[in-house]
C-alpha cells in the first residue's frame, strides 16, 4: 500500500483531461490513498482521488460578503459521473464575470484573490473534519501563482506535521519582470516571503526538467529529482509523410505567443504549398487569441477536442507540432515549459516540428533530444519545414530516436517510480512514517 497523499491544486486530478500531469506521478496509487484539494469550479467526474473537496472563488466571495454559507464541498468517487466532458460550471450570470477577472494572472488579481481567500473562509471546520478522517501521510503541492494553494498545503503540513512535496513545472519563485507598477512589485515580496516560508518546511520537490531541478534545489536546498511526464497515446508504426497533402495537427494552449508562432507556420507551409493546411485545436476561450488563426487562411482552428480525440487525431497526423513564442515576455513564461505535449508528441510515432525561441524550455528540451526537427530562427522555418517534408529518411531517424527518448525518460513505470521514491524518502526523513500503512 502507497502512503496516504493530499494533492493541493488547481484543478482535480483525472487521466483524461488537463491534470492528467499527475498520473506520471500516481498512476498506481490505490484511490483511497490519494484525496485532493482543489478550486476548479466545475462539478468534477470520476477521477483518481477516492475523495475531492472543492474550494471555490463564487463561494469564497459569497463569505466575503457576509453569506453564511459552507465554502467547501465534498465529492466521493462512487457519487461522482462518469464522463470528464462535465463542462457544469457553477458560476453563471454577475458572477462569471467575476470569475474571468479572477483567472486572469496578474499582480492586482492575485492580491484581490489573497484578500478574498482569507484562512477564516476557507479553514472551517467541515475541512479540518474532512483532513482528520483522511490523515494525510505527505501533502503534494501542484505549485501555484496564487497565495491560496500554497496556503493551504502549508497549513495542512503545519497542522499534521508532515512533509510538503512540491511539484513545480513553472518558475513562479524567480520569474521576475521590469515594471514601474507598485502593485506588482508588492504582490512579488509577499509571495516570495511565502515561498521561502513554505521551502522552509521539511519536505522534497519534484520536477518537470533537469533545468528548473538544479535551479531549485540549488536556491532552496531541496534534494528534489526530476519526474518526466508521460503520455498514453499509442506509437503508430513509422511511415514517410504524405508529401502531397500532409495532415500537420497542433494541439494546446495558444497563449503566450504561441498563436503567432502557428500563424508563422502557416505561412510558411503556404510557401511550400498553397493547399497545405495546420489544424490548429485548443480549449482557448478568449477571440483575442483565437482571432489570428481563424484569419488566417492556411489555418483550420477546430477549437476544443476532448483528449482521447487528441490521441486519435494525433495518431492520424504526418506531422504533430510544439510551438512557443519569441517575444521576451512569452519567453520569461515559457523558460522552463515541458508540458504533456513533449511526452505525447514522442510517444505518437509522428514526425515533430518544434517551433520558438531556443530560451524556451520545451524548445530546448528537444533541440537537445535529437528526435524533432527544431527550428529557433523565424527566416529558416520555410527551409526547416520543407527539410522535414521532403527527406524520409530524417524522419525514420527522429522516429527511432523517439522510441529510445520515450523509454528513457517518458516511461510512465519509472515516472511513478521516481516520485514514490521522493514521497517515501520525505516521509521517513520527516520521522512522520505512519508505520500501520507500510
């Protein structure tokens, strides 16, 4: 039997759907060993975690105001639906719109968010009841922006006197930018006076690359390890591409620069030939991003797919594509990336074009892999593209090498492997070791 693990995070864990991240971490884990914590405001489905509690802004704001209501909510598995296409949001009407300028991340809403998710509020008894008949052994923190996530996972490991693993994939301690705003420069000392804090509790970390493992553990004295996400679409077997109508897919965020990036591939597949087309598929919501693909001509944007449709299409697909952004501000988000899409790419036996700056992280992850043709220079995409294209024999090679890069680093046995070991490691250094469970 595995430890009892609390995950504190965003959004609830699930295989098929945007935290999948996490199976690369719990994949054996028995449901009644895991339990999470989250702030996702849809109604959640069938997962991994045998129970959920459910903290959420609409009614943290409600308490804000004086409501006197319960601002947590219990899910069991047994009660919960089948399907993860729940799109059953519970904010509607003035309080959407108070949710969208809650997602938004910046200095101004993180600080309006601290103020609303007061530990009165959220700290009730319901919850500490709900902790106490789970006994967590270990909390995993799935790092965060917010003060609130952190918080919690803070005073859940004060309260129990357990260890805090941390799973950081993003640089949100060191990510600093110029800015005369006081407001950003206030919400940045807090939240890294916090940071500190929570690092000072006993516990590990684990990692999405080599590259932000040696900066953390360095910084903070951490003896985290690198975990490698992993992905469970199936190889097709290696085939050249189709060169007189290739079926180029892109499947992921388009923020952060990354719609303009598919807007140069575009053109640059134009260039090669007019009747080639890039599928564009992504949950993006907002027209501002989605406007520049759906201008464009040489762009088909087929919105949002649910993931077993990615597995699917992308197994049909010549060509799966990794895009990020040139610009400093996409780069200073984008340094340290190496999202579920580097893993599903390797694992799907199509030939990758990876496209953006070589400051990005998942750009120079597989610059460094050898298995995709790369391309970090805007003048040379056309040239790169029309390479890939043309020359069977660079794609059977990408291909072998992403057979061997899959097996070595993105191998979902030795993922859960590595980060048992951390949990075990952070539980018996941390003398919390509940001896009846092991």
């Amino acid at each position: 039997m595995h430890h009892r693990v609390l995950i504190v995070g965003t959004v609830p864990y699930n295989q098929k759907s945007t935290s999948r991240a996490f199976d690369a971490y719990f994949h054996d884990w028995e449901k009644e060993n895991i339990a999470q914590v989250f702030s996702n405001a849809k109604t959640p489905c069938k997962g991994h975690c045998a129970e959920l509690y459910q903290i959420t802004d609409q009614r943290m704001l409600k308490r804000f105001f004086g409501k006197k209501i319960e601002t947590g909510k219990i899910f069991y598995y047994d009660d919960l639906p089948e399907s993860w296409l729940n799109n059953d949001l519970e904010v509607g009407g003035k309080a959407a719109k108070a949710y969208r300028i809650g997602s938004r991340h910046s200095a101004g809403t993180h600080l309006l968010r601290a103020m609303l998710w007061r530990k009165g509020n959220w700290c009730t008894d319901q919850l500490i009841s709900w902790l106490d008949r789970f006994r967590p052994e270990c909390v995993f923190l799935a790092f965060s922006d917010d003060f609130f996530i952190p918080q919690i996972a803070l005073y859940v490991a004060e309260r129990y006197n357990i260890p805090i693993v941390s799973c950081i994939g993003d640089d949100y301690y060191f990510n600093l930018r110029f800015s005369l705003n006081p407001v950003y420069w206030i919400y940045k000392l807090l939240y890294r006076r916090y940071i500190r804090k929570l690092f000072r509790h006993p516990g590990s970390a684990v990692y999405i690359s080599d590259k932000i493992r040696d900066k953390y553990n360095a910084a903070f004295g951490l003896d985290g390890d690198t975990v490698y996400l992993t992905s469970e679409i199936e190889r097709k077997p290696f085939a050249p591409i189709d060169r007189s109508a290739p079926k180029i897919t892109y499947f992921g965020n388009i923020r952060m620069g990354r719609n303009l990036s598919l807007v140069d591939i575009a053109q640059s597949l134009a260039q090669i030939d007019p009747q080639y087309r890039l599928e564009v598929y992504s949950n993006e919501n907002d027209p501002s991003y989605i406007r520049p693909l759906q201008e464009n001509p040489y762009i088909l944007y087929g919105g949002s797919v649910p993931y077993r449709e990615v597995c699917r299409m992308m197994s049909q697909s010549d060509i799966t594509v990794i895009v990020e952004g040139f610009r400093k501000k996409d780069i200073r988000l984008s340094r340290y990336s190496l999202s579920t899409k580097a893993a599903d790419a390797l694992a799907s036996g199509c030939a990758i074009l990876a496209y953006g700056s070589s400051e990005c992280g998942i750009i120079e992850y597989m610059k460094s892999i050898d298995a995709a043709m790369v391309c970090t220079d805007p003048t040379k995409l056309t040239e790169c593209i029309r390479q890939l294209i043309g020359d069977a024999a660079l794609q059977e090679k990408y291909y072998r090498r992403q057979i061997t890069v899959s097996r070595e680093h993105h191998s979902l046995e030795k993922s859960c492997a590595t980060a048992r070991r951390i949990i075990d490691a952070a539980i018996d250094k941390s003398g919390t070791n509940d001896k009846e469970n092991i």
